[in-house]
C-alpha cells in the first residue's frame, strides 16, 4: 500500500477539486497494450505457420525469448513515473496466440514478483490471436469474466476499396467461404473488486482497416456496437457502473465508430449521464499517435471511461489523467520507419508496431 500512495499538493492537482492544503491519494494505472504477433514456436491448431521456426519469420526460441523480455520491460515500467512507482495493477492486450504465451510471460523476470493472474479465452480470430487481461492479484478479485463473439458477415457485392487496400496489415478480415462469417476477436468482459471497489473492464481489438479505411469501416462499427450493448447491459443492471473499455480499436477518436456509435466525449464537461469519456481524443488533436502509418500519427489504442469515474469526489476510484507510453527505447532510430515504433523485423526482435497507453486512478487514500 505504501508504494501506491502518493502526497498530491493542490498547485499540483488544480484540476481536482480538493480543499485541504494536504492530501493523500492512492494511485492505480490500468493499460492497454497491443503485443503484436505474440506467438510462440509450437505448431497448433491455428494459422501460426508463419510463426513456426521453419516459417516465414523464422520465428525460433531465442526470438521467442527476446520478444518476452521486451514485452516484460514494457509491462514492468509501464505508466510509472513521479507520480507512480508500481506497474499497472490491470493490463489489457491483444495479439495474443494463447494462454501459454501469457504464462510465459508473467513468469518473466521482470515481472513475476507482480503476481500477475491472467483471464484470457481463445477466439475463432482467423489468425488464431485473442485479448486479454492481466491483474495483480494483491489488487483485483475477479467476481465474474466471459467473453462475447462478435457476429458479422460479408455481404454480397463487397469489393475491396482499390484506392485504400494496398494498406498493409496483417490481419486480414476474410469471410469464411461457406458462412460467409468474418472471424474476428471476441470482446471481453471482466468484472471484479479493484481494491474493494467492483470495476467492469471491456477488452477489445476490432476488425482491422484491411481492405481499406472506408470499405471495412462498417466491421469496426458493428465491433463497436457490441462494446455499447456490453456497457449499456452493465449500466441497466447498475446505472453507477464504472466501466473501462480499453483496446485496439484500428479507428481513431474521430471515426464514426467511437465518435457516434460509442458516443464518446472528448471533453468531461459533454459527458452526460451513461456517457463515455474519451481522454484520447485531446491527445490526437495535438498530433499524438500511438500507431504511424504513411507518415500520419492516429491513436487507435484507446482507453474509455463511464460517467461515474468522472465525478468529482475521489472517495472511490475516479479517473485521473492518460498517457502514451512512448519511451526512447521503444522507438525505431535509423531507417525508413525512424520515429515509428520499434517492431518486430527479420532481423531484429522489436517490441510491437503500438505504443501502450494507460490512465491513473486516483482516491482519496484513508
């Protein structure tokens, strides 16, 4: 507990509305963190052939190794700073082949004193990859977790978009031949005490842009729709909820999908009862990204928050303030991608073609 606890001045909070000269907060960090083609080197019941020592990315267990201690060092350092010395007590991720892998991962050096638990599912993704959450388990008690399939199909006459389809990604939405279903990520869903305080986390990662920006576009919708029902099933059940969707949305701030369909708000003051808070959306007006592409910054990892965790009283847990986690260490120095992130190539194992992003939590500490 010591270590979670910080002394807040008011010069320091001038956004809280505090009215002692002195007080003391408990500080959390929940992150989201895209871990980009976390596969191991065992042939399994996916596509992962690519992922396989003798595949295309010569993927072998020195690699597999490295890849693991990269993500570890992220994860450890992850959100801290001056104002939190502890990794974050909820991590959400995507890219993530299975549960193995994750259990390879929080036994990492570097992060296997944190005690993290794991909730993760498979998913009918083509590409065999699933999200995920990773909770220290001194902090979060899950009560409940399942995860919700996303339905959506192609429809007849779909072509690709000729101008946006040369977009390069690798995860591709193809529709089953004879279902003509997409098989893409489920949604999921955990609910659990964050320090005695029930929280509900809604982990994602929609369909991607491929095919083009414009023709996809209604694949992300749907993805976000089902993000809305999930947060509107929890509110009518408890209209106080606090809910934090997090995730790879592959659309920004201002795309239909979190704008309209999500409904959220880029400014406190404009979010109503029920509504969502979107502190990204600021970020990416000052030209932040957490992913580049064609020298353009978007921020497509994205943390959303309900109504209650914007009020002003900090007797529970209320939202504090987000970051892009963008360390020297993380970014490409030489060559044509210099400024990107530093991902995986054949010839060097980065880290991912995301940068995480995380929020604090802050309450008055008792």
């Amino acid at each position: 507990m010591r270590n979670r606890i910080v002394i807040l001045f008011v010069l320091f909070l001038s956004g809280l509305s505090v009215t002692a000269q002195d007080k003391k907060f408990a500080v959390q960090t929940v992150a989201f963190y895209n871990f980009e083609n976390l596969f191991d080197t065992i042939n399994q019941a996916n596509n992962d052939e690519e992922w396989l020592p003798n595949g295309a990315q010569n993927w072998t267990a020195e690699k597999y190794k490295k890849k693991l201690e990269n993500l570890s060092r992220v994860l450890a350092e992850l959100g801290t700073g001056d104002h939190q010395k502890e990794s974050p007590v909820l991590i959400g991720g995507s890219e993530i082949e299975n549960r193995g892998v994750l259990e390879d991962l929080v036994k990492q050096p570097k992060l296997i004193d944190k005690d993290y638990g794991i909730v993760h599912f498979d998913s009918p993704d083509k590409r065999g990859i699933d999200v995920a959450l990773l909770y220290k388990k001194k902090n979060f008690q899950p009560l409940s977790y399942k995860n919700i399939p996303l339905m959506i199909y192609e429809k007849n006459g779909d072509k690709k978009d000729k101008k946006d389809s040369e977009e390069k990604t690798d995860d591709n939405s193809q529709a089953d031949v004879k279902t003509k279903r997409i098989y893409t990520r489920d949604q999921l869903l955990v609910t659990g005490l964050l320090d005695g305080e029930e929280i509900n986390v809604i982990v994602c990662h929609w369909p991607s842009r491929s095919g083009g920006e414009k023709k996809s576009a209604p694949l992300r919708e749907a993805a976000a729709a089902l993000t809305k029902k999930i947060t509107d099933s929890l509110q009518r059940i408890k209209p106080d909820a606090k809910v934090i969707i997090l995730g790879d949305l592959n659309d920004g701030s201002f795309n239909k999908s979190v704008r309209e369909v999500i409904g959220a708000k880029g400014k406190k003051n404009d979010v109503k009862p029920l509504g969502v808070y979107n502190p990204f959306e600021n970020m990416a007006n000052q030209g932040m990204g957490t992913i580049g592409y064609r020298d353009a910054w978007d921020i497509f990892d994205i943390i959303m928050v309900t109504e209650p965790l914007i009020k002003n009283d900090y007797s529970s847990w209320k939202y504090w303030k987000a970051g892009i986690y963008n360390k020297p260490f993380l970014i490409t120095t030489t060559g044509q991608y210099k400024g990107y992130p530093l991902r995986h190539t054949l010839t060097e194992v980065g880290f991912s073609d995301h940068f995480p992003v995380y929020i604090y939590l802050i309450k008055e500490a008792k």
